[in-house]
C-alpha cells in the first residue's frame, strides 16, 4: 500500500479583522513553514486566498501585495506548490485607513447571480488567473490544477462550482472533511455524507460519484477521526494548554449569535481534523488520526491520498514544534508514506 501526504496550509490573514502586521500574521509563520519543511527535505503547499490579494493590489500595494507575490514567487522557486483558494467576500469587502471591514457574501454562492465579476465562473476564472500571473513568471510550467474552497463552502452551487473549476484546469479538490461540520450566522458546512472511500472522483457535470479511470476532478479530503463523548471539552482544554496558543493575531469572521442549539450540539461532535495549529492536540493525538485514516481504507485500494491542513496565522512555536516532531515520526515509521504536493501528482499522472 502507498500512502501520499499533503501537507497543505490555507495562506490567509485573519478573515474578521488584522490585530498584528502583515508579517506577524502571514508572512513571518508562513516561512517558518517552508523553512521546516526544507529542513526535512520535502515540499509543502500553500493553498493561497488570491482574491484577498486581488483586493489588496488596490488597497495596500506595498506593504501587503507586493510581500505577498514575493512569498508566493519564493514557494514556487523553492519547490513547494502554490494552489488556489477563494474567499469571495474580499470583492464586496470595504476598507478605510488600514481598516477591513469583511463583507457577509461569504460563499461563491453568494455570489450566484453577481454581474460585476461574472458570477461564480467569472470569480474562479479571475482567480486562477491572477494566480498564474504571479506563479508562472518563476515557473512557466506552473499550472493552477488544485482547489480548495475558503471557509469549506462548496454548498449550495456544487455542480456549478465544479464545473466551473474542471472547465478552468483544476483537476484536484482538497475541501473535504468527513463527518465535519461546522454553522455559523454566515456559513453551514456538513461533510457528514461524503462517500466512505479514500479517494473519489467528482464527475463536474453533475457531482455525482465517478469511476476512478474517468475524467474529473480527484478528492483529497482532509484527514479526520470522529469525536467520541469520552473526550474532554474543548472548552476545558483551552483553558488547560492556553500556554501553547499565540498571541491575538485578528478576529475570526464567524459568530453564532444566530445558532439553534440543534446546530451547537452536532458542531460539538464534528470530526476533528489533522492540523499542526490546534494547540489542544498531541503528536500523539495527530498520530492516532492519521493512522485511523489509514486502517480505515488499507484493505479498500493500493493507495491513499490525505490531507493535512494547517493556518500559518494561527500558528506558533507549539505548532511548529508539533510539525517539525510529525514529520518526523512519519519519517521514521513509514516506508511506505511519500510526501506529496498536488503539481507533483498531476505531473506524474500525465
């Protein structure tokens, strides 16, 4: 059995508000990433909130733009993989004096009958486009062929989304969680009916499941355990390993001012999913998801493909210590694990 890892990090600043600098919440642990990852000799991701970008090319072009295509053009000249992530609230997002002041159109749903962009066709084109013209200059094979949804939000416009993404090159999807789920006042995701297989294929014109040897788009899911009654609280772990978390870097864009409690009671068993910046879990504990992963699927196929994710804004010394000690407990015990990024795959699968 061959076992590929992706380790991938969502490269976004706080989506509610910015409470530190550019560096502090992006920039800085972003490259404390990569600079693990070479010292281990293998390539991470960077799945890139562009749209953010796209935004800040107007608003703060110096400080943040042009840092930001710098990273991007060092990942790829390194080696790692830069892919696409959209939050499409950044286009109804007003700013004034340094300030953001993050818009409800949450989801590429949202902005379903949108003429300004193009809807949500018009968005993932504009996206990957403004992906590539920073990436191909470093790398003129590089191509944009891996998504993953911001906030998760795939609902409810999937089969236009997907068709959207295989009609624009995206050939791998990585926004999947089983048994997840999550509600807020502006977004509800429920992973709690994906197919019990390692990997599947989503036919774009229908999202409806698809034989492995046909044409669509590959799904990586994140890596995930499910939640039993025995464990303890999250809110009583928080408070126990408090010393392990980072500073205030910004505010979260989701509130549950609105939630039923029905909602509170399904969030409160959702998976939990292989992350480095969970400050509450264990190498242990990250260890035991994986290999749950794997046990779960190693008599149903001959290779399973999983992701890790991970924030490089929430992420500080506990969580690159927790990352540098992962990869290498992977290292050691597994032969068989080879670490993958999705550029990658798509060139051997060509």
């Amino acid at each position: 059995m061959n076992i590929k890892l992706f380790l991938t990090f969502n490269h976004e600043l706080p989506l509610g508000r910015l409470n530190t600098s550019y560096n502090r919440a992006l920039f800085d642990p972003t490259q404390k990433i990569m600079d693990i990852a070479d010292k281990h000799n293998i390539k991470i991701t960077l799945f890139s909130d562009i749209l953010c970008a796209y935004r800040y090319k107007e608003w703060d072009h110096e400080n943040f733009y042009l840092p930001y295509k710098t990273q991007l053009q060092y990942a790829v000249k390194t080696g790692h993989d830069v892919q696409l992530q959209t939050y499409p609230h950044w286009l109804t997002t007003e700013y004034n004096n340094t300030y953001f002041h993050p818009s409800k159109d949450f989801a590429l749903s949202d902005f379903k009958d949108d003429n300004q962009f193009g809807g949500i066709p018009g968005i993932i084109k504009l996206s990957i486009d403004e992906l590539s013209n920073i990436c191909i200059p470093i790398n003129d094979k590089y191509k944009c062929i891996a998504y993953r949804a911001g906030g998760y939000n795939i609902y409810p416009d999937t089969e236009l989304i997907f068709n959207s993404l295989y009609k624009n090159g995206i050939r791998y999807d990585s926004s999947l969680a089983k048994d997840y789920y999550f509600k807020s006042d502006i977004s509800e995701i429920d992973f709690r009916k994906l197919p019990d297989l390692p990997n599947w294929i989503i036919d774009p014109s229908n999202y409806h499941l698809n034989l492995p040897d046909k044409s669509g788009i590959l799904e990586i899911p994140i890596a995930t355990i499910p939640k039993t009654i025995f464990e303890i609280p999250t809110r009583f772990k928080l408070k126990k390993y408090a010393y392990r978390a980072i500073e205030n870097r910004g505010k979260m864009i989701h509130t549950d001012n609105q939630i039923d409690i029905y909602s509170k009671i399904k969030m409160l068993f959702s998976a939990r999913m292989l992350s480095f910046d969970n400050h509450t879990l264990s190498l242990d504990y990250l260890l035991k998801i994986f290999n749950y992963t794997i046990k779960k699927y190693e008599n149903q196929s001959n290779t399973i493909m999983l992701s890790v994710i991970s924030h490089p804004k929430s992420m500080g010394n506990y969580s690159f210590e927790l990352m540098d000690k992962f990869i290498t407990s992977i290292q050691k015990t597994y032969s068989n694990v080879e670490f993958m990024t999705y550029s990658k795959l798509y060139d051997k699968r060509k």
